[in-house]
C-alpha cells in the first residue's frame, strides 16, 4: 500500500450517531462538544481497502494523541481498531488540521496510566469496561513526517 496525503478524506462511519457526529465536528472545526477533545481518525479498511472515517474522544500525552476501542462497551472490536490494527498508518484531523500518523496498541506497560487518563477524560469508559468481557484497547496515535 502507498501512503496517501494527509487529509484524504474517507468514507464516514455508517453509523449514525457517529456519522452526525463528525458533520458537527466539521461544521464547528472541531468543537462538536464542549469540554470534550474529538479528533477525526480515517484507516484504511482491512478488507475494502477503502479510507475509513470516525470521530474519537482523545487526550493527549506529550506528543501523542490517545485514543480508545471503546466500541461502547460492545462485545467486539470496533471497525477502525481492526483496520488500524492490520495497517498502522493513519490519518488524524483536529480542529480542521490533518496529518499523517501511526497508530498502536498500548502494551500492557503503557496501559494502566493511559487508561486511567481516558476514564478521567470520558468516565464512561469505566463502564463499558465493567460491561464487557472483552478488554478494550488503548491506541497511542504519533504524528509521522513534518512536525510543522
């Protein structure tokens, strides 16, 4: 697969809610929510191959941008986990600025304090936790190439 430019934009999440959510993320360069960080996450599907969107509540760490697999406390994965998974290169969209990224899981290491950032960010992720027997990932998102 070749990189593509940061920005390409992707097929919006067929979701609904997340759907209007990023129209209102795009409409408000990135303020949909007050007092909640959003950012715009487009992976390439794992079997598509087509760019896909979503909108992710995210905190920051240092540099990196985290997110969570949250899926809302589903069973299963969500869909951009599983595509950033199979291909880490990513593009994130904050506030109308898009740049090109990688993506991973956190290791077992990094987790505990990185979650614990997410639950104080969005308190519901202690719940879906609670809710699922699956263990729900967090993501380290790093900026790739010009910094600038």
């Amino acid at each position: 697969m070749t990189g593509r430019p940061a920005g390409e934009r992707g097929v919006d999440s067929p979701d609904p809610w997340v759907a209007d959510h990023i129209r209102r993320l795009v409409a408000t360069g990135g303020q949909a929510r007050e007092g909640v960080d959003d950012l715009l996450l487009t992976t390439r599907g794992r079997r598509s191959g087509l760019l896909r969107r979503t909108a992710l509540v995210y905190v920051r760490d240092g540099g990196r941008w985290i997110v969570t697999g949250s899926n809302r406390g589903a069973d299963r994965h969500p869909a951009w986990y599983l595509n950033l998974v199979a291909e880490p290169r990513v593009t994130v969209e904050i506030g109308g600025q898009a740049f090109a990224a990688r993506a991973r899981t956190a290791t077992p290491a990094e987790k505990p304090r990185l979650w614990a950032s997410m639950v104080a960010a969005m308190p519901s992720y202690r719940a879906y936790q609670e809710g699922t027997a699956r263990e729900i990932p967090v993501v380290i998102i790093e900026r790739v190439g010009d910094a600038g």
